[in-house]
C-alpha cells in the first residue's frame, strides 16, 4: 500500500482519515500525522459536505463508486483527481479509498481540447473567406459596371433632379466598393505591392492621422523599437491595420484612455511555440497595440474577427475591421494574438515575419580590415540591378574605381574603349546571352593580362558544368561579405 501508484485512504465514520500511505502525502504536501487529523471534507475541493454524505451512504449500501473530482493540497492548490471507493465490512466498517492523480491527463485533454478548437477556427475563418472572397469579386465587377455607366451618363445628364439621383447612386456604389475591397482583404485577394520596410517609420508617418481620429480625450503612445528587424509588407496594409485597430480602441474608450502601439523584435522561448503551435518558430517583429478601453469578453471573443460581426449598433459598426486586419495578417504569414481583462482594456499582438533578405547577407560588416583597401579599375558585370549596385558601393568603399555593365554585349563594349585602364572583370558567370566565361574569353583575346573573379549564386560544382573547369580561375559565391571580397580581390591582383 505504501508503495502504490495511487494515494490511499481507510476512512472510518464521519469521514474521518485513519489510514494514509506515502504516495497521498506526496501528492498533497501533508505529512502522514496532519493527515491522520483530518477528515475527507478538509481535502475534497468540489463537493460540499452535504454531497460527500450522500455519497458516503450510497456506498456503504451499494458496495463501491468511482468518480473524478478535486482535492485541495497543504498549499491550497488544487489538483484533480480520480478517486475509487471500495465498502470493507471490517472492524467499524470503513472505506478503502484508491486517488490517483490526473493532472497529467487533465492536462493532455486540456490541450488536445484547445488544438480542436484553434483547427476549428481555422477552419471556420477559410470557409468564410474564400465565401466573401466570392463575394467580394463579383461585387466589385459589378460595382465597376455601375459606377463606370454612372460616370458616363453623368456627364450627359443635364436636368437636376436627375442628376442628384446619379450622384446618390454613385454614393453608394463607392460605399458598396469600399466594402467589397475590406472583404477582398479579409479573404486575402488584396493585389498589393509588398516591400521590405521598417515598420517604425510606417508606424510614425501615420501617427498624426491616427491621433486625429482617436480624437482629443485618448493619449496616444509610440512605443518604437530602436533597432527593429524588416518586414515584406505593403506599407498601405500597414496602415489599414493601425485605422482599424485604432478605430476599435476608441470605440472602446468612451471616456476616454490610453493607446500605445509597440514594436519589438520576437523570437519567443520554447514554451511560446508550445502554447501556439500555429507560429512556426523563427524571428518575428511584434507589432501591439494596447488600449485601456472596456475589454472584451469571452463570448464576443469567439467572433470578433468574423466579417459583420459587430456589438456596435447599427451604422456605427460594419464588423469588417478586424475581418481586415486578420485577413492582411494572414495574406503576410504572421499571426495575431488578443488578450483582454473586462473594464481593463485589451492588447493586440500581431507577428510578422522577419524579412530575411539574401541580399541583405551579403552585409557592409563594420569592423574592416584597412589592409584590404585597394587600387586599380574593376569592369563589374551583373545583370540583377540591386546585387550590382551593392558590389559597386562595396568596391568603391575599399577604394577601387568601377565600371559596370548589365550585359555581357554592353561589357563588350565598355571593354574595347577602356581595356587599358580595366584591371579586373568581375563577373557573374550565369547571364542571359553571352555568359561570364564566354566573355571572359573574348575579353582575354582582347587584353590577355587581364584578370578575373567569377561570382555566383551557384556552387563551384554547379559551374563546372557551366564549363567553368579551371579550378584556378577565382570564384567567389553569393553571398559574400565585403571583407572576402576585398580579399579575394587583394589576392588576384597582388
Ligand atoms: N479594442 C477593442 N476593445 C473592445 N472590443 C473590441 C475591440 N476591438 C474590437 N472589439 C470588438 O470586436 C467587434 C468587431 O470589431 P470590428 O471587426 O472592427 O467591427 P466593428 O468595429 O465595426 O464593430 C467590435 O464590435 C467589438 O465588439
Ligand atoms: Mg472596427
């Protein structure tokens, strides 16, 4: 008994505890003396007196019971239980009483419960949206039909009264499509133009619009991370977030409060990614906004970001804004979060992804070696438009003069006017048209001093087959810090 698995009681008349064994003890903090002077009602947490006595008297006719409940520890904490009753008619009669612990199990169901139901309104958020997204793509043809003819027989109209009816009907098609385009956001059929910004200085430039409509009686706060990871978005669909959210919390502020949006950078702990096992791990910007308004409750919690579901009245609410704000989140593969305490206010967390740009590897590092400064004229040829602005702001910082060309033909070029000043080629070896070794050889035919570094995206096996097959010839690959670039450099010109 002492050894088992399970608490064990004998409990005699009265509920009274007469017998304990070790397993109990630890499971509710109590030595076995305190328990000893306890009865069954100290440590039963759910049922009352009256119940455990009905209970009591069902078995000591009926034989033995099996039920789940709760017990109280020393520490007043409660743990859940699974308890089985058996009547021994020895001595005074008493009862044999087995308690196994179920926290585990409580747990693991509890979970299991909470996955069900983020699937479940997972579920419910893509029917929807891909119904209102229907929706929403016929409507806004229509409504360009509607407006289009408005427009057209406008301008023809000449009697007044006709006129005024057009322009009511034009009112509310232009309505009708602001709508429409809330639910194309909503079910993620937006177009938008995404692009690597700083969410700070979206967050700042709206900031005047966003207090003027929070209106005099609510403190709006920035709460900006100095040092905030990019994010790809379309600054538009940022701004549409920061109006939404913005517009709820004064709702929720009659009397005024306290907004503050915060930024941080998010990489969350293990224990994050545990409670939401729909945010893949990884970097993350957080983007909160936090007011002091009523809160949200339970009940309303479930729906908030359904499309038209409002507790406001009507005309005041359209329910479409946080529908947006979820759909936008959505379109950008980040995540929202809402906590809210009645009377106290609510906070919205979203999480965006940290745009982890390839090109941004290819980094300025702070700290450079001066010996890696050089001398001397570089003919870069890259086709892609960014990477070879980078390479000529990274050669021109270590001191060389550079020329560039987009295409091997212009390189050409280029090199029959200058080819005595031109030191180095430095190209990308995959191109449309002619490619870098191609060119490399009617440049050497040209100038055979000429020196080359071959740059690529694709590993040296991958040029071999290119027919880049002289292992001497330099080769640097994508992405590279300035310093191996300078490097590299150094060593084929010395
Ligand atoms: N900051 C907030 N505080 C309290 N309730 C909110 C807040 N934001 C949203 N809600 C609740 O969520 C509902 C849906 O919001 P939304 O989709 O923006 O539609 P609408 O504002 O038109 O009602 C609101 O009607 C309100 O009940
Ligand atoms: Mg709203």
């Amino acid at each position: 008994m002492e050894t088992s698995m399970d608490g064990f009681w004998g409990v005699g008349s009265e509920g009274k505890i007469n017998e304990v064994n070790e397993t109990y003890c630890k499971m509710s903090g109590y030595n076995k003396s305190e328990l000893l002077s306890l009865k069954v009602m100290n440590l039963e947490a759910l049922e009352c007196p009256e119940e455990i006595a009905a209970r009591v008297k069902k078995i000591f006719a009926g034989g033995d019971d099996r039920f789940e409940s709760a017990h109280r520890r020393k520490d007043g904490t409660i743990f859940p239980v699974e308890v089985s009753i058996q009547y021994r008619k020895i001595r005074d009669g008493r009862l044999a009483v087995f308690i196994r612990d179920i926290s585990g199990r409580k747990k693991g169901e509890e979970e299991n419960r909470k996955l069900q139901e983020q699937l479940a309104q997972a579920q419910k958020m893509e029917v929807v949206g891909r119904l209102a997204g229907g929706v929403a793509h016929d409507f806004n043809n229509m409504l360009s039909i509607i407006l289009g003819y408005t427009e057209l027989i406008k301008d023809e109209c000449k009697e007044e009264e006709q006129l005024n009816g057009l322009l009511a009907i034009e009112k509310a098609a232009l309505h009708s499509r602001d709508i429409a385009r809330q639910l194309l956001a909503f079910s993620r059929k937006q177009l938008i133009t995404p692009k690597v910004l700083d969410i700070n200085h979206v967050i700042s430039d709206a900031q005047k619009m966003v207090s003027r409509l929070m209106g005099e009686d609510i403190l709006l706060e920035l709460n900006l991370a100095p040092h905030i990871g990019p994010v790809m978005l379309d600054p538009a669909q940022i701004d549409q977030i920061i109006l939404n959210l913005a517009a709820n919390a004064r709702d929720a502020m009659t009397n005024g409060g306290r907004m503050i949006f915060t930024t941080k950078n998010f990489q969350g702990d293990s224990t994050f990614f545990m409670e939401h096992p729909e945010i893949t791990p990884g970097k993350y910007v957080l983007l909160q906004a936090e007011d002091s308004g009523m809160g949200i409750d339970a009940g309303t919690m479930k729906h908030i970001f359904e499309p038209f579901f409002t507790t406001k009245e009507v005309g005041k609410g359209t329910g479409l804004g946080l529908a947006t704000v979820y759909g936008i989140v959505k379109q950008n593969n980040g995540h929202i979060l809402v906590s809210s305490e009645l009377g106290k206010g609510t906070i919205f967390s979203i999480y965006f992804p940290q745009h982890i740009d390839e090109q941004a590897t290819i980094f300025i590092e702070k700290k450079f070696n001066p010996t890696l400064f050089g001398q001397g004229t570089i003919l870069v040829v890259e086709d892609e438009q960014p990477l070879r602005k980078l390479i000529v702001t990274m050669l021109e910082k270590i001191g060389y003069t550079v020329l560039t060309s987009s295409s091997t033909e212009e390189a050409i070029e280029i090199f029959s006017r200058e080819k005595n000043q031109i030191d180095l080629l430095v190209s990308d070896v995959v191109m449309p048209g002619i490619n870098g070794i191609d060119l490399q050889k009617i440049l050497l035919s040209k100038k055979p001093a000429l020196k080359t570094l071959f740059i690529s995206g694709f590993p040296v096996e991958v040029m071999a087959s290119k027919g880049l097959t002289d292992a001497t010839i330099p080769f640097l690959l994508k992405p590279f810090t300035m310093a191996s670039l300078a490097e590299k450099i150094k060593e084929i010109l010395k």
